[in-house]
C-alpha cells in the first residue's frame, strides 16, 4: 500500500490509470501489476513499457520516504521478472488484436512453433536452484503446461483462449499470450512483440504454407530453454527435426517473401533487419 498511496487518492483498492493511459494495479498474490495502453505501434508500446519501470522506480522512493516518516526503516526492491526464488511464476502478458475470421487451430498450429522458439532472442533468463546453479534461457518455459488452455494460474498454455477484445467481437479477437518472459532490455521487447505482429499478419492473410507443426511443443518449450548453445533439434510433426535458430530462421524466409507484397512500413523494415541480425 505504500508504493500506490501517491496516486490512489484514498481509494480502497488500488487500481488507477496513470497519466499515459496505462494501468497500475496490485494483482492477485499482492504484487504490482503494470499494463500498458493500448498501442498501435511497437516502438509506441517500447516507451510506455519503460514509462512504467521509470514511473515504479519514483513510486518505490516516495514509498521508502513515507515508511520512514512512519518509524519502518529499510528498501523497497520492485524485481521485473516472472519467477520468486520460492518457484512461484506470474506472467508477462502480450495482448494482440486479430481479425476473427482466422480459424483458431490454424491460427494455434502456425504460431505455436514461433512462440516455443522465439525465446532464443526474447527469454530473460534464469538460475535454476534445483539444478545447482544451471543457467535457462526462459523464465517462464518450465511454467508452460498445455499447447492451448484457458489457465493463466494452473495448466498454463503456450495459446491462451481468453478473448475479451477492446473492440467489435465480431470482427476481432484478442490474443492473449502469457508464454513469454518479461524483458528489461529494450531491444528484446521491440523484436518479441514485432516479430509476432509480422507472423500474425502472415496468419491473418493465409500466408503460411509451410508445416511448422511440432510433435511435442511443451516438451519442445522446456528443452530449448535448458540448451544455451541454442543446438538443440526438436522434432516436427513431419518427421524433421530443427533447432530453435533453424525454425527461427524459416519463419523470416516466410516474412520476407510476405513483405515483397504486401504493405510495409519503417518500423516492420526495423524489425526485419533486427530480426535477421539477432
């Protein structure tokens, strides 16, 4: 309650819309929760996801100031991350809008394979207790449960089916993926949320003709996260096996031909350039 006392004015819960437009809110488990506005940009969504570190960062010092005052002497350290030392894990939460006409088991089959590999250039990183010490690619990749499920608590999905679009429901879903880590370094969060636009739109457009499909995504997830050396094969429902960087690699052929005709614009050239690089 200290951290939100400066902007909840006396509210009982805390829960405000802060002066960018984003969300601040403690969620269940009593943490902070920071959601930002609606963007129709990535680089748009990369400054108001730093507005809400720097934003935190003032509110943990006037909340340190205020404990003083009150005889409670000590720091507030506010951690953006997805694990607790305990295990315990809580989500990064992407939201895209897509047109609703995409059949959902396409839209699951050609996605997933992105979302399991993706975390070669977007995983935060972790210390594995259990493992003395061992180092992961993806905080949140061991957490992954199901290939599609509703839970965001307990049998978590790679696909997440909630679907409450701030827009017509008729012509829109929400996407909701939790899969992902959240990320401090800028450049992570520009390519993780832009290559996904790009491979949504593909989706959108029918584009994908290739087979994508793995034979064990959840297994597919943990075991890319416990190999650093981003090597490790895993197995297509076709027969094939790739690594993470290979599919990666596929998928970006596919955005490059998709690009040549269809509309593009700085940002997604950005992102291509990057996404190639990485």
């Amino acid at each position: 309650m200290y951290l939100f006392r400066e902007i909840v004015a006396g509210r009982m819960y805390p829960d405000v819309f802060l002066e960018n437009g984003a969300r601040f809110y403690q969620d269940i488990g009593c943490h902070p929760e920071y959601a930002t506005p609606e963007c129709d940009d990535v680089a748009e969504l990369v400054a108001h996801d730093k507005a809400g570190e720097r934003i935190i960062t003032r509110l943990a010092s006037t909340a340190e100031r205020r404990m003083r005052n009150d005889g409670f002497y000590g720091k507030i350290s506010i951690f953006k991350n997805n694990l607790d030392t305990p295990g315990n894990t809580y989500g990064c939460h992407e939201n895209y809008l897509m047109e609703r006409h995409v059949d959902f088991r396409q839209l699951a089959s050609q996605l997933i394979p992105f979302f399991v590999t993706r975390q070669v250039f977007a995983g935060a990183g972790k210390i594995k207790p259990s493992h003395r010490g061992y180092y992961a690619i993806s905080q949140r990749a061991e957490h992954i449960r199901e290939e599609i499920s509703i839970g965001t608590t307990t049998a978590r999905g790679i696909i997440n089916t909630r679907d409450e679009p701030h827009a017509d429901r008729e012509k829109y879903r929400r996407l909701h993926v939790i899969v992902g880590d959240s990320n401090m370094s800028e450049f992570s969060t520009f390519l993780k949320v832009g290559t996904t636009g790009i491979i949504l739109r593909m989706i959108e457009d029918n584009f994908i003709q290739q087979r994508f499909a793995l034979r064990n995504p959840v297994k597919a997830i943990r075991d890319i996260s416990d190999d650093v050396t981003c090597k490790h094969p895993i197995e297509l429902q076709n027969g094939k096996r790739l690594s993470a960087v290979e599919l990666q690699w596929q998928y970006l052929e596919c955005a490059k031909r998709y690009l040549e005709q269809a509309e593009s614009d700085p940002t997604t050239t950005q992102i291509m350039a990057r996404w190639e690089y990485v």
